[in-house]
C-alpha cells in the first residue's frame, strides 16, 4: 500500500512541478500582452491654449481645450500574435463646444512587444499607405529602460522616445520617457489665407501656406506592465507661407491628463500587473512548491518500503549465525 501511495505521489509531485514550468515559461508569454477586446476613453486639457478657429479665421486665446481620444480593439480582426486598435480623437473648445480637429489612425501590433505591423488595414486618417513603425498605443510588456520609437500620427513616421528617469505618479513609481518631435511639414492641404493673419498688409493676396507640427510629449510608464498611466504633450502647429516672410500659429496646446484618467489608467494597470504576475509567479512557484515536496515524499514511501525486508532478513541470518 505503501508502495503504491508512494508512486502515486510520485506521479502527482511530477505532474505538478512540469505544470509550473509549463505555465511559466510556454503559457505566460502567450497569454501576457495585448488584450484585443479593449474599449479605452482618455481625455486631456490644455488650459490658455491658442488656436485658428477655421469658422470665423480667428485666433482664439486663453481657451481651455480638450482632447477625447477613444481606442476599441476590433477582436475579428486580431490574431493570437496581433492586435488590431481603432484610434478616434476629437479636438475641442471645451467652453464654446466647437470642433478643432478630428483624428483618427488603426493600428496593427505585436501583442507582447508592442512594435506595429503592417497589415490589417493600418492607416492615418484613412490613408493606408502610412507605413507605421516603431511602437504605437500599447507599449512592450514590463517595460524597460531602453529607448524606443513611438509613431506619430501628426508626422506620419517613428520618432525617439528617451528614458528620462524615474517618478512617482499618484504614488506608483513608474518610468518617464520623453520625446521629441522637431517642426515636422506635414502632409494636407492647406487653403490660402488672408495675408493678415500672417501680418501682412491687409490688402495682400491671399497666401498659401504649408502646415508644420511639433511636439514635446512626456509619457509615465508602469514598468509592472509596460502601460502608460500619465501623459503630458505640448503641441504646436503653424502655418508658414510658401513664398515670402510670416508664420502663424494655428495651435498652441499644453495638454495634461485628467485626473479621472489617470485613475482609470492606474486601476487597469494594476489588474493587469495582478495577471501577470498570477502567471509569471504565484502559479508556476505555487504547482513547484506543492510537487517537489510530493516527489520526495513518494520516493521515499516507495523505496523506504523495499529496504525493510531486507534489513529484517540480515538480522535472522545474523541471529542464525549466532546460534
């Protein structure tokens, strides 16, 4: 009876011990990364901010601007390697309730690494001939403090993002990065412009103008996750003439992350943080812990019950010897 508790531990202490590494180094890394299923609202606000106001070709000043940016994963089209995220942003006057801008960009991606892919309808502003590269919304898993690229929308192309240190956001310890977009010409069609708006005289002909975008953007990463749960970017957009002298700002916008969205950020980040380290620790260290003291206890109801006859026997032969 012995023998066959002993193995059966045996069996079970085996089992469990491969399961732990199972989970840990096969089932962990296919199912920590990108959800494809995700519905996401962030909003930011820029207090004094300027902008064109295109109805009535005004520069507004002092507005208070918002940014409500909305990503939906669309699950049909993701993959167990891929994620596929529709990205919408409105740009607004949050006083006057009129539209600045409207964005919108999908984007495919590696689920764990985060890098995008070419594929799966990727476009900006519908244009699918945008290729994308770098990372996009979602970030590498537990991220790291190596430097990145991270595409942008207003440019089209991939631009540096540098490890800035470290800072605690609403008391989590998380990585800042910052990157830097130089006044970049963008593509689009600009109409011309009253040459007083670029202060010339008011009697002028019309200007045509090309429009140029920068930005310094300062991303919070929790290094749990790889998400970000804080956000800061201050936009610039100007128009500048072909031909002849001027500029003009057409948007001046010092953007932070409401605190509502940082919440919401935080508590995604820790479920997920909670996940991983469900199946990256406390699963695979839990199936170890309980199956190697299961093996040593088999092995030695099963061999301990085969020495013991053994041992009987020599001390009747040496009792007979005796004799």
């Amino acid at each position: 009876m012995r023998r066959i508790i002993g193995i059966s531990l045996i069996g079970l202490g085996t089992f469990l011990v491969a399961a732990g590494v199972f989970v840990r180094f096969y089932v962990a890394p296919a199912l920590v990364g990108a959800p494809t299923d995700v519905y996401q609202v962030t909003r930011l606000q820029a207090d004094g901010a300027s902008y064109l106001d295109a109805s009535s070709l005004t520069v507004r000043t002092g507005a208070a601007v918002s940014v409500t940016s909305t990503v939906r994963g669309d699950v049909e089209a993701s993959g167990d390697d891929v994620a596929v995220y529709d990205s919408g942003t409105i740009v607004q006057d949050a006083a006057r309730g009129t539209r600045i801008e409207i964005q919108n960009a999908r984007y495919a991606f590696d689920r764990r690494t985060g890098e995008l892919r070419d594929c799966c309808g990727a476009a900006v502003q519908g244009d699918t001939n945008v290729r994308m590269d770098g990372i996009g919304l979602f970030w590498p898993v537990e991220a790291r403090t190596d430097d990145l690229e991270v595409f942008d929308t207003g440019t089209r192309r991939a631009w540096p993002v540098v490890f800035d240190g470290e800072e605690r956001v609403d008391g989590l310890l998380t990585y800042r990065f910052v990157q830097r977009v130089p006044a970049t010409q963008v593509a689009g069609d600009v109409p011309a412009l009253p040459a007083a708006l670029f202060g010339r005289p008011g009697g002028g002909p019309a200007v045509e103008a090309s429009r140029y975008y920068q930005a310094d953007i300062t991303y919070w990463i929790d290094p749990r996750t790889g998400a970000p749960v804080d956000q800061r970017r201050h936009v610039v957009t100007t128009l500048r003439p072909k031909e002849g002298p001027g500029s003009l700002v057409v948007a001046d916008l010092d953007l932070r992350m409401t605190q509502d969205s940082r919440e919401e950020l935080r508590a995604k980040s820790d479920d997920g943080a909670g996940k991983i380290r469900l199946l990256e620790a406390v699963l695979p260290l839990a199936a170890v812990g309980l199956g190697l003291p299961a093996v040593v206890a088999g092995l030695i109801l099963t061999f301990g019950e085969g020495r013991r006859p053994a041992r009987r026997g020599s001390r009747r032969a040496r009792a007979a010897a005796g004799r």
